[in-house]
C-alpha cells in the first residue's frame, strides 16, 4: 500500500455531547473546540480532535456483556494509574468490579456509561 492516512478525528456516539466533552476536556486537559447540544468537540491541539454526536436513543454498552458485540474504547495512558482513577473518579467516572487487567490497567466508565481505559504510560 502506497498511500497511509493520518487520524484526523474520532466522533462517539452520545446522549449528551457537552457533557461527554466535558468530561473527557478534564481528563485529557484538551481544549473544548466546539459545544452545541448537538455536537460537541475536543481537540489536543496538535491536529487530533474527539466528537461527541448526539444519537437518539443512545445507550452505553453493557461492561461486562459477553453477549454483545465488541465496541471502541478509549485507551489513556497516565503516570499514575491510582491517582488518575481517583481523579477521573471525581470528575464522574465509575469503576465498574470487572477488571480485567489484572492491576495491569483500569477500567473506567465515563459519566455517560462509555467504558475507557487508563494504562500506565510507557517508560522510555
């Protein structure tokens, strides 16, 4: 293959776009680019954004649901996994009892049921 593309956005499905970019603007310290009930936006600042679209009806996955079929997540990594839980956890996160990354990652759920997961940063 000759031609590669270069992530530009990733949009999410939401019941409440300005309140997933909320959250996830705290948790990423990204700057909220765009904010309507309808649509809302993040961006790192260096090209790559997150959209929250508004879908009715909306339901977050089931964590765990071995009977459903497998969805994105977000992977974030952070220099801490317990202070980054604890902090997540403040600003409206959950940890849900299924772990299963055995102390190795956590999974969260954002405040509108959206799992993600903090992973240690890598070294080096």
């Amino acid at each position: 293959m000759t031609v590669h593309a270069d992530l530009a956005m990733v949009n999410l499905d939401s019941s409440d776009p300005a309140a997933h970019a909320a959250f996830y603007h705290r948790v990423l310290g990204w700057e909220i680019a765009y904010s309507q009930p309808e649509y809302a936006m993040i961006s790192s600042g260096d090209g790559v954004s997150i959209g929250f679209g508004l879908v009715a009806g909306y339901r977050p996955p089931a964590w765990p649901d071995e009977a459903g079929g497998k969805r994105y997540h977000l992977d974030l990594y952070v220099d801490d996994l317990d202070t980054a839980a604890k902090e997540f956890e403040a600003a409206g996160a959950t940890r849900p009892d299924f772990q299963p990354g055995e102390g190795r990652w956590v999974v969260l759920l954002d405040p509108l049921g959206q799992p993600f997961c903090i992973c240690p940063r890598r070294q080096g």
